[in-house]
C-alpha cells in the first residue's frame, strides 16, 4: 500500500502577479523551487491564506531570485496580487518509509526571498 504524505511545502509567499489569459499554472521563482525540492511541471496545492481558496495547478520555472509568484489562467481568479499563500507538494511512499520522511517547509523572508 502507498500513500500520500507532504514532500514539500513554501510557506506564506505573496502573490505578485496574476495572469488570467494564460494557458494555466503557477509560477514560482526558481530559487524557491530548488530550495523546497518543487520541479517544474510537478502538481501542488496552492491554499490562498486570505480567502480560503484551495485548488490544485502545475508548476512553471520563473526567474531566479526575482521573487516571483504568479497565478496563471483560471488559477488567477483564486487570489489577488498581495494576498498569502502556501503552496503544498506531496509524494506517495510506503508507510514504513512516510513515518521516517520529514517534508521540507520554507518559510521565505519578505519579497518572496530565501
């Protein structure tokens, strides 16, 4: 048997841009990325702190170190720019292996920085 656990998670960035009229996603600065083990194109669950709103997008590489966090498409009628997110990543593991794993949490400084 598998399941789920959290891999990952970006704790409370700030939403700077919001771009409706794109195919869809979530962009994430790339620095940020690395840091919290997230690849590009991998699925996460984005909680918006301000509202409520939780769905699911895939993940698009944005500029190194610029900071950025933008909700692309559909995904950009969840938040606005400013408001606070978490961004989730998950795994599936065995349960023996799930009990040994400790997911990584960052907790960016303001601006979405390391």
């Amino acid at each position: 048997m598998w399941i789920e656990v959290l891999k990952s998670k970006i704790h409370r960035v700030e939403v700077t841009e919001a771009n409706l009229h794109y195919a869809g996603s979530i962009t994430i600065d790339e620095a940020l990325m690395e840091a919290a083990d997230i690849v590009e194109n991998q699925k996460v669950q984005v909680v918006n702190v301000n509202n409520g709103e939780r769905f699911e997008t895939y993940v698009i590489k944005g500029e190194r170190n610029s900071g950025v966090i933008c909700l692309n498409g559909p995904a950009a009628r969840k938040a606005v720019v400013g408001d606070i997110i978490i961004i989730l990543a998950y795994a599936w593991m065995e349960p023996e292996e799930a009990r040994r794993h400790k997911p990584i949490v960052l907790i960016p400084k303001p601006g979405n920085r390391l």
